[in-house]
C-alpha cells in the first residue's frame, strides 16, 4: 500500500504500543522528516478532520483509549499524509458496540467529504454502507454482483444476494411458477412485477422462478378477504417503535414489519391476510438469483 500510495486505515487499528496517540498519528510524517513547523500546522487540520476532541487525548497511549478513540488516532495516521491516492479502510468499525458504531459513522462521513479523496471503504454492515457511501459495491465469491447508489441497491437489486443483504431484515423470497399471468405460490396467486414485459412473461411461464418483496412493502388485515394470500401469525418480535410479524404460509416463513401501534391486536396463531403491492414486488431466477428484467 505504501509504494502505491495508498492510506489504510486497519480493522484492528495496528496502532504502536509505545508511542502516545499525539506520535502514532505524526508517525508518517517523522519517517518523511518533516519540519517541526510543518508538522504542527499538519497536526491541526488532521484533528479538525477527525475529531476535535480527540485533542485532550493525544498524550495517552494506545492502551489508555476506548476503542471509539484508537479508531480516531488510527484515521489520523491516515490522512495526515500528504496527497494519497486513495483512503483504504478495512472493516474499522468492526471492533466497537452498537452505540459507538453509530456515532463513528457520524464523524466518518463528515472526515469523508472534509478529505476530498477517493476513499475505498470495506465492511460486512448492510447498513454501514448505506450510511457512509455514495456507491456500493457488492462482492462475492471474487465477482462485482451490482455496483451501484445505495438507492438502487434496495429499490432495484439486480440479483437475491443483493435484496437480502440490505434492508430492516432483507427481502423475503417465495418460490413457485407463472400461470395465467399470475405468479404462484403455496396456492396463492399473485400479481406480476409491472416493469416485467409480456414477452419475457411467455418465455419464463414454465421457469422456477421467486418472487421477492420487503417485510416493510406487505400490508395486512386481520378480515377475511379471499383475494388475498391467507398467513398465520408464528411469532411477534417487538424492537420499538417497530415491530416483525412472523408468518407461515405453510411452511414458508413470510416476516411483515409495521409500527407496532398498528399490531396491538395480531396474537401468534391468527390469520393475516397479506397485501403485496406489485409495483414493490421484485421477480427472480431461481437458478441464477438474477432478476428477470
């Protein structure tokens, strides 16, 4: 990285143990033997950068710092140089609970936009990268499955892994045919993607195909109406103001996330009739995950 000119920024901070947080952020500098002048202005606007209040805590060493704080001072190794060509952070975040994770994500994107630079961000958080990125990129198995806006990686996923990576709790998937313009489930019939052209409809109308939609883009009743999927209430997870309604249609798991005012009434074991809204449906290739388009 360092003969590519390249910042990184380490899951595990690799911070020295010896040396006080003030002298692991200077350290790229001393190696370069710059001036004391030119140090203390660099110093400066790296703190700006990453934290002020990083300051009262530049003469600890690395084993009197929360881990909020190493990762600070190891973002400050960072970009203190002079011109990289790009910012490289594996996994930072990786390390620190919930509730320091949120407000590090805060600073981040502020330190992102106050740098100016190519910055090449890696995590395993779905919404890590919604948070922090302008594009996303999703890899696997070695291969870019969609490169694209966070938007569009929730609205329009090009494939399943990538509608079940992001999202509250990832996309729910049923598997069945098309007949009759009309795509097949468990005995249930549902409206097809309207994106989805007539002729493509005819070529795939003998295909395994899935059908996915977002817990949150279900709407429900607890009134019988046999125009709609019939579910039954498995399990009820309250994580306020929200809440997920576990449903079986036999024995496919279907999860509806609403508020949880408008749930007070639903117990495990009712029926649920399920609304899905076509236009919010997405529809699959089974073999190849792809969507069909």
């Amino acid at each position: 990285p360092g003969q590519r000119n390249i910042a990184m920024v380490f899951q595990e901070y690799a911070l020295y143990p010896n040396l006080m947080a003030k002298e692991n952020i200077l350290f790229p500098l001393r190696i370069k033997k710059y001036s004391n002048e030119r140090i203390d202005q660099k110093l400066r606007s790296t703190i700006k950068q990453i934290d002020i209040g990083i300051e009262k805590y530049l003469n600890f060493y690395p084993r009197e710092l929360s881990a909020g704080h190493k990762q600070r001072v190891a973002a400050g190794r960072a970009i203190i140089r002079d011109n990289p060509n790009v910012f490289l952070f594996d996994e930072p975040l990786s390390n620190l609970d919930a509730k320091i994770r949120m407000n590090t994500r805060t600073y981040l994107k502020k330190m992102f936009k106050e740098v100016k630079t190519t910055t090449i961000y890696v995590t395993s958080d779905s919404s890590e990268a919604m948070a922090l990125a302008d594009r996303i990129a999703v890899l696997d198995k070695g291969r870019f499955v969609q490169i694209d806006r966070p938007f569009d990686m929730y609205f329009h996923p090009k494939n399943m892994l990538v509608a079940d990576f992001f999202g509250i709790l990832g996309m729910n998937f049923m598997r069945g045919k098309i007949k009759d313009n009309k795509f097949i489930f468990a005995r249930c019939r549902f409206d097809i993607p309207p994106c989805i052209k007539k002729d493509t409809i005819r070529k795939i109308a003998r295909e395994e195909l899935v059908l996915g939609i977002r817990p949150e883009d279900i709407g429900f009743s607890t009134t019988y109406d046999k125009s709609k999927a019939v579910a039954v209430v498995n399990f009820i997870q309250k994580i306020p103001p929200m809440v997920n309604i576990i449903c079986k249609i036999n024995d496919s798991i279907i999860n509806v996330v609403n508020f949880i005012k408008n749930t007070s009434n639903i117990i495990p074991g009712m029926n649920l009739y399920l609304d899905f809204d076509k236009s919010k449906t997405h529809l699959f290739y089974l073999d190849s995950g792809d969507l069909v388009s």
